[in-house]
C-alpha cells in the first residue's frame, strides 16, 4: 500500500496552505467565537471555491467524489489553520445524504438531491447530530441552514433550540437540535448511511487533528529558538529538543495511519478499525503537541491574546469528537467476524 501523496496531491496541499495562509484565519476564529460568523464564511466560500466540498459530494450530485485522501490532505491543511466552522460536520452529512440517495424508493434521493448541490458549492453549511456520539449537541447548529439529526431509524431535519452551550473551545459552538423536525429518511437504510457518515466524521477529524498537531510543533520550535534563558536559546537544552522530538515522532506515526485509513475507505467503501486507529493516533498525538506547546512557551502559553490558544484549545475537543480514544481503541481490538481479534 502507498502512503506518499502524489505530485497533484502535493500541490492541493501546498495550495490550500498559501490560501488559507493568506486569509487571516486566526481574525476569523476570534470573530466566530464571538458570534461574528461573516469572516468565518467568507473564508468558507473560498475553501468551497478550491473544491473541498465536492470532494465528499458525488459527480451525480455535482461533486467530485467521494474522494476520502483528497478529503484527508484538505482537512489537514484546514487544522493546520485552524479554520472555524461545521466543516467536518458538513462534509460528515455530505457523506450520509449521498448514501441515503442511493435508496431505491425506501429512502429516496429528494433530500440529496437537495443539500448535496449546495454542499458541494459551499451554499449551505450544515451541522450532524448523532446522540449516542455526539451528545445532545450539534456544532454551530446555531447558525448552520441545516441540522440532521440521526437517532434510530430515521434521519430528521431540525433547527437549533436554546442558547450556545460553553466549550473548551470558544471557536466550537455548541447548540441543542430542536426535538422535533421534519422526517427525511426512515428505514434501514438509515444505519447504514448513518455508519458511512460516522467514519467520515472521524476520518475528517483525524486529519485536522494532524493539521492542528503540526502547527503547534511548527510554532513551538520557532519560539525557542528565539527564547533564550542563561544567554542561549532555550532550543539548545537537551529536555526541550527531546520534547519537541518525541512530539515529532508521534505526528510521523500519526501520518501513514491517516493514509491507509483514507485508502481504505475509498478502496472498500468502510474502514472503522482503521479510521479508529488514526482517529486515536492523531488525536494523541495533537493532544501531546498542545501540551508540549503550552509547557514550552512558558506563562505566555496560557494567555488567550496569542493566536496559539486557538491552536491549543481545539486539541482535546478534536481528540473526543466523532470517537473517544477509549472508544477508537475499542474498535481497533474489537473481534472481527470470525471472532479473530485484529
């Protein structure tokens, strides 16, 4: 199997990167965590503009997927900026309509038919809400145009109810879906649909995970090289070089397990141990750099006026959301269906 990205793969990446480089995003985040959402998607327009959308959306509903590594390389470029919004969630939905709308008259493709287009164009941001995962709460159902609500054997159009809930993250606005809403879906499909949308999810945030663990590594070592204590860079100290190298290895490790997971997903169209088991991997691995982060950037770490809080603060809620590492890891050594362990 190949991990390596390929010439075009690369030059997605690099594009993305000088894009959202550009773009100010850290301005974006402080505004959309105080309810300013017109920056945060403005910068949602040209991200849909560079195709990430269409990479979870069909050709048969104008998208250019489902395309799981193209999706792996874009997310990671969007943690790597710590761009706010239903990003995940929205391409996590992408994923669960157009597996819907390959009903054959018990679901039916009138809901796809309807969000994918817009999806795939970056018209509509929408928000997923699977309770026994997610909890009671749907990211930025507060100002998403759609929040699906998967629970049972129905899927269900509903709007946000109640005020923002506090996150550890500011940027991640937390939101109640009504309890009641509009039915699209009902049958078995729907589990199916809803597992394919799960891993997704995972897959999606795995790679911001990455994203988010490279930019603090990135923005740690330029600070201690800098800092200098006893008249030399604190970069020069042997426990800081072997922090910075342990967390280095860890995101190394993190990478070719999001790779394969990609892979597989597109090859076999599921993959749950091994998007569980890059889930688990990057999310550590992104949590460990914040840690590193914070310790190494001494008491200015903890101030919230440096854009690395931003980056810092995402790590634990990426680390749980769409699968716990307990959860991911359970997974991972679940018996297969013989009853073989993996």
């Amino acid at each position: 199997m190949r991990f390596l990205l390929d010439d075009e793969q690369r030059d997605f990446a690099r594009t993305l990167d000088t894009m959202l480089a550009a773009a100010d995003t850290p301005r974006a985040a402080r505004a959309w965590a105080a309810g300013d959402h017109a920056p945060g998607l403005a910068l949602w327009s040209r991200i849909a503009e560079a195709g990430v959308f269409a990479l979870a959306v069909p050709e048969a509903y104008e998208g250019l997927g489902p395309l799981p590594v193209e999706l792996a390389v874009a997310f990671t470029e969007v943690g790597r900026h710590a761009v706010p919004g239903p990003l995940v969630e929205t391409v996590a939905a992408a994923a669960l309509l157009s597996r819907l709308g390959e009903g054959d008259g018990e679901v039916g493709d009138g809901a796809a038919s309807a969000w994918l287009p817009r999806i795939a164009t970056g018209k509509a941001t929408v928000s997923l809400n699977v309770p026994e995962l997610t909890g009671p709460y749907a990211l930025d159902a507060d100002m998403a145009d759609a929040v699906l609500v998967v629970a049972d054997d129905t899927v269900r159009l509903a709007s946000a109810t109640g005020p923002v809930q506090p996150s550890a993250d500011p940027v991640r606005r937390l939101a109640r879906p009504a309890s009641a809403g509009t039915a699209l879906a009902r049958g078995p499909r729907v589990a199916a649909a809803r597992a394919y949308a799960v891993e997704v999810a995972a897959l999606a945030t795995a790679a911001q995970s990455l994203g988010l663990g490279r930019a603090l590594l990135d923005r740690t070592v330029g600070y201690v090289r800098q800092r200098t204590q006893f008249g030399v860079p604190i970069g020069s100290f042997q426990a800081v070089k072997h922090r910075l190298a342990d967390t280095l290895i860890a995101l190394e490790f993190a990478r070719p397990l999001l790779y394969a997971a990609a892979l597989a997903l597109a090859e076999s169209g599921t993959a749950p141990r091994e998007i569980a088991a890059a889930k688990v991997t990057a999310g550590e691995a992104a949590h460990a750099a914040a840690r590193t982060a914070l310790q190494l950037h001494g008491a200015v770490g903890y101030t919230e006026e440096l854009d690395l809080s931003l980056w810092i603060r995402k790590a634990r809620p990426l680390r749980d959301a769409w699968g716990t590492p307990a959860a991911c890891r359970a997974r991972v050594l679940a018996p297969d269906e013989k009853g073989a362990e993996a």
